[in-house]
C-alpha cells in the first residue's frame, strides 16, 4: 500500500513539473521592424497618448477612440510611422467598443504572441514601426474573414479617399 502511495505521488509531482515547463512562456522572436527608434526619439514626435498606446502597449478606453464609430471611406495609417494598415472596406461595427476590422492590408500587420494580463491573446504590431495596434481576436463576421483586429484609435490616422 505504501508503495502504490509513493507511485501516485511520484506521478502526480512529475506531471505538475512537466505542465509548468509547458507554461512557461516562450521567448519572443524579434519582428523584422524597418523603422527603429529608441524611446526618446518616439517621443519628440508622438503625443503623450499615441506614445503610451503605440510604445508602452497601452489601451484606449473603450468607446472613447475618435475611429470607433467612424465609417468614411478611405485608408487608416499608423499613428506613428504613415504606414498604410486597414482599408475602410474591412471596417466594421463589432460592438466592442474600439475600432474593428476583419482584414488587413497585406504585410502590413505582425502577429505576436502576447500573454500579458494572465491572457492568452494575439498582439497586432505595425510591420514598418512595430508599434502596438491592438489585439486580433476570432470572433469577427463569419461571412467574411471570421476575423476582428481589435484597434486603438490612438494607434491609427485616417486618410479620406480622394474624390476623382
């Protein structure tokens, strides 16, 4: 009896050590970012606020972003480098009280691993600056991508369509 104690025990203390090695978070690969400044430089040329979201991965209140309920046509930039990132087709209403999308412009997103918060989520980065966007969720319209980036509209400029 006692050994089948000692087993179950042995056993159980392994399998507890083998599920906090497969916790532990992985280190982050580094993200191919064309722009790079240090800190100091971005910010002499964000705002206090576009800094926090953009550098600090911050997060706009919900429903207090300026692009939350914005519908015109035309293309949202990064806030901090000019980078072409959403086209207004792929914007949506979501709810959530941020600005949400179900696509992307092609390279122009990068998807990283973040468990920040006791979460398991998906951070959107700009490609040029890596600068923070948002998250990337899978609830977003099924008819179309399935997708919702999740987007601070700190973090975005909007560039109206030019009329012909």
């Amino acid at each position: 009896m006692n050994k089948f104690i000692i087993i179950i025990s042995l056993t159980l203390f392994m399998g507890c050590q083998n599920t906090k090695n497969m916790n532990k978070k992985q280190p982050k690969k580094q993200p191919d970012i064309k722009i790079k400044k240090t800190d100091e430089e971005w910010e002499k040329i964000l705002t206090p606020q576009q800094f926090y979201i953009l550098r600090k991965k911050g997060t706009d209140l919900p429903g207090t972003g300026k692009y939350t309920y914005h519908f015109d046509d035309g293309v949202y930039r990064c806030a901090a480098c000019g980078a072409q990132l959403f086209k207004s087709d792929n914007k949506y209403e979501s709810h959530c009280g941020w600005p949400s999308f179900d696509d992307a412009i092609e390279g122009a997103i990068i998807f990283q691993p973040d468990y920040s918060h006791n979460m398991i989520r998906t951070e959107i980065i700009c490609a040029n600056c890596g600068g923070h966007l948002g998250h990337i969720f899978d609830d977003g319209p099924q008819e179309t991508t399935g997708k919702r980036y999740c987007v601070n509209s700190t973090s975005i400029e909007f560039e109206p369509k030019k009329e012909k």
